[in-house]
C-alpha cells in the first residue's frame, strides 16, 4: 500500500530533483545529463572478489548521481526508477555488445524468436524491503527491462534470488568483511534454475561498491544450475557453506516480473535443500553473460592500474 502511494504521488506531484534538489521536477535535465550523459564503462573493484563477473556501469557514483539513487532507495522517490532504469539498461547493452556470446550457445531458445535477455537483480534483505517499502534493485530492473524492449531488445526480469539468511549491515564493512557477510547468502528460490535457462543472464544492482553482492549473485547461480554454467568472470567461484532460509519472500513490484513462487509458499523456514531445488534440473546451460549497475565507485572505472 505504502509503496502504490507513493508511485501515486510522485507523479502528481514531483517534489524535487533527487539529484540537485530543483523544485517542480523528478529529475532535472542536467542530473539526467550525469546520470546517463556519460559512457558506459568496465568497472572493477580493488580487490576484486573471486567469482566477479564482467561488470558494466552507466556513471560514476558520485555527487547527483549519488544523491539520485539514495533518493530513490532510501527516501522513497520511486518515480526515480525511470531514469534509473534507462541508465541500467545502457549498461546491459553495453555488458552484451562485449560479451559477443557465440551463437551456437546451448541456452535454450523459445520458440518463435530469440531468446529474451533475463535481467536477474541482487535482492535486498527482508528487513529493509519492509522499511522501505520496496526492493530497489528489483524496480529498477524493471524499469531496464521495459527501456530494453521499446529498444528490440527482448528482456524480462527474473527475480529470482532470495536470501538464505540474514546478513549484516554492510555499511561500514571493509571489501573482506562484505565478503564473509555475504558468503552463502543467496539462493535461487524453488523452480528458478529452470527459469534461468531461458536465456542469457545479467545479474543486476543499483550501485557497486566493492563487487561482494555480484559475486555472492554468480555464486548462487552457479550452484542452482548444478555447476553446467558459462560464466564471464575473472576468478574461481568460492564455495560456501549451506544454512537454512530465514528469507519469506518480497514485495510483488510488478506482474511483468518473473517471479517464482507465491508469498505464502516462501513464508516461514525451510530446509536448505528446498530452497536449492531445481538445482541440476536444468535442460541446458545457465548463461551468466555479464553484470550491470547504474553506477560503480569511481575508483572502479580506473581497470587499467598497474
């Protein structure tokens, strides 16, 4: 309820820019400008974790862009999601256009067409979905997947990770401590291996920090696909030990979502080979192309470093 209002009144009357603070507007043009003006670029962090993807970043996460997204997460600006969504989808196009996947892939192919891209976003926890009332990342990919479409590109999103436990609050954590915080948090909720085989996948987020999310993402993947995935990363995926589901599910943001399962299945404790199920199931290979963010530290967009 919190969050339909919300989307109500931010259309009918747009507060401020969340970059700049310009009254009468959701975004003004020179925020829009930072935030998607720039080019997209590989971004790596330092260190990189193990199991990192291939990342691609729309802008810098600095100044406007910074305020932008903290607006949109953490003060409620969801009509944000717009332009933060196209600035994600530039980043997924440009995370493809590199991957160059060979076209004998053994992703299996619907029928009628190629297969759609599967944006897959990193979801937040259980406890700040409430707070917020919503999952940024989700409603940002969204936004991605419908600016991908209008541009002929087929893409759905799937959400289909959840959390396996709770973690702690990242903020204030070094790139090690983020690490263990997340190590066998995610899974791929019950019947999402089989999803995910539809298509090439691009994991998701709003902002990359140190790359720990993204890589717990690949991680979680690879272990629902039984191991038959064809990953773009630049390290050994770690393994991590198994605990059992603390998360019950989200917020349903969009029926457009490919989301597995219903509230009431996830709601409560199960035991750890539920949440893993479908793993090995698949009829054909898990194809982890690339990750994408809106935006990456700035530091990051520096891969070049000796």
């Amino acid at each position: 309820m919190r969050g339909w209002w919300q989307d109500v009144t931010d259309l009918v009357l747009p507060g401020e820019c969340g970059g700049c603070g310009v009254p009468r507007t959701v975004l003004c043009a020179r925020c829009r400008a930072v935030l998607g003006g720039g080019a997209v670029r590989r971004v790596r962090p330092v260190p990189e974790p193990p199991g990192l993807p291939v990342v691609h970043a729309a802008a810098r996460y600095a100044d406007e862009v910074r305020a932008t997204l903290l607006a949109h997460k953490e003060r409620g600006a969801l009509a944000l999601a717009g332009p933060l969504g196209v600035a994600l989808a530039e980043a997924v196009r440009a995370g493809l256009r590199d991957a160059r996947a060979p076209a004998g892939s053994a992703v299996a192919r619907p029928r009628g067409g190629r297969a759609p891209v599967l944006l897959v976003p990193v979801p937040s926890g259980r406890r700040a979905v409430r707070a917020r009332g919503h999952d940024p990342a989700r409603r940002i990919a969204l936004a991605a997947a419908g600016e991908l479409r209008r541009r002929g590109l087929p893409a759905r999103v799937a959400g289909v990770l959840r959390q396996r436990r709770a973690v702690a609050d990242q903020s204030g954590l070094n790139s090690q401590q983020r690490l263990a915080n997340l190590a066998g948090a995610l899974a791929v909720a019950p019947g999402g291996a089989r999803l995910l085989s539809g298509g090439p996948v691009v994991l998701v987020d709003d902002v990359m920090t140190t790359g720990a999310s993204l890589a717990e993402a690949a991680r979680a993947v690879r272990a629902a696909s039984g191991g038959r995935t064809a990953f773009g990363v630049t390290g050994p995926i770690p393994n991590a030990s198994w605990t059992s589901a603390v998360y019950a599910g989200e917020t349903w943001e969009s029926r457009e979502e490919q989301n597995v399962g219903s509230r009431r299945e996830r709601t409560g404790r199960r035991p750890a080979r539920q949440v893993n199920a479908g793993a090995g199931d698949i009829g054909g290979v898990v194809e982890v192309v690339c990750a994408a963010v809106v935006a990456a530290t700035p530091d990051s967009f520096e891969i070049n470093r000796n």
